[in-house]
C-alpha cells in the first residue's frame, strides 16, 4: 500500500491492523467505522466537513433505486475499455461509496481508495464496499502518492486538476462527471 501517503511529511503509509503508519512514525488509526481520518484539521477553520449524515442518507438512498444506474454502467463500460487490469483505483469525492462499489465489482483492481471530506459519508462507503481504503481528506491536498493510479474517479464532486495529474499514472484513466446548467431543472423550476 505504498501509494497512500503521510498527510504530514508524505512518506508512504503502511497499514497494520488497524493502524497506518509512516517511517517517520507519524500514526493514523482506523476509525470503528472504517476509515482513516488523513485531513489535517488545523488547515481549516472549520469543525465540520462535508456532508451531514441525513445528506448522505438521503443520497445513498435515492441511489439505490437505480436512478443513476445507467451513468455508474456507462463509467463502467469506458473503464473495461480503457482502464490497466489489477489497477490501483481512487475515487475523489467517493460519498457513500455508490460509483466506488460498482467500479469496483464491474472491473478487477488491485486496489481501491475513496477519498472525501465527509466522516459520514465514509461511515456508509466502508460498509458498501469492503476491502477498500476509505480515508477522510481533502481533493486539495490528496493523500496519495505521485504517479500512482491508474483510474480516478470524480464524480459529481470538486476537482483540482493539479491533484488529480500529480497522482494519475501517465496511461491512467480519469472519468470526471460534474453537472451541466440543466442537471436537475425540472425540480430547481419547482422550488
């Protein structure tokens, strides 16, 4: 596992159990939940990141009824297409865990990474979606190492290019999907 890095000094983290250390033994444990909170706090003013658990609730059930199947079997099918076989995938603003557990069972990766912000989303993603890293950290400053994915995903969630080109392997593939000016105007005419 040595493309998820130290959010400290950027050394590669190493999982034991349910401790991930680096070598300069900077020490990150694995929540009850089932994610690693890698966001340096201290960064932001902020006491709560992301989304509250009724969002996430919300989203993860209007989800499961399909109505975005045919976008996760489009993701898919490119992927099968494009993608490296036994790849390392990271998914940047993973929520609940919807896309990441798909992909993940329509293609073989060597590993999964879903990073977002939300503890609460994270707490649904890791129960989704097993043997995958779940870790609680920003899009800005990822946490994983240079040149180390061969698939992302950012799907209907922030995105820095920078980032996202610092950890794609140069034949990597990145599927980004973000909402036009019409994306749900039949319900913003309503309201």
């Amino acid at each position: 596992m040595n493309y998820v890095i130290c959010p400290v000094c950027n050394q590669p983290l190493f999982q034991k159990n349910t401790l991930f250390k680096c070598e300069n033994n900077h020490c990150f444990d694995k929540s009850k939940y089932g994610y690693v909170n890698l966001l340096m706090s201290q960064k932001s003013s902020k006491k709560r990141h992301g989304d509250d658990s009724v969002m996430v609730v919300a989203r993860r059930d209007f989800l499961d009824r399909g109505y975005y199947q045919p976008l996760l079997d489009t993701v898919c099918s490119i992927l099968k297409k494009h993608a490296a076989k036994n790849g390392v995938m990271l998914d940047t603003g993973c929520g609940e865990g919807y896309y990441t557990d798909g992909v993940k069972q329509a293609l073989f990766c060597r590993e999964v990474v879903g990073i977002d912000i939300s503890k609460n989303a994270l707490r649904y993603a890791a129960k989704r979606c097993s043997n995958a890293i779940f870790a609680v950290a920003s899009i800005f400053h990822l946490p994983i190492a240079d040149d180390s994915c061969d698939i992302l995903l950012n799907l209907f969630a922030p995105h820095d290019e920078s980032e996202f080109r610092r950890v794609l392997k140069e034949n990597g593939v990145m599927i980004r999907v973000f909402p036009g000016v019409h994306h749900l105007y039949s319900l913003k005419e309503k309201i």
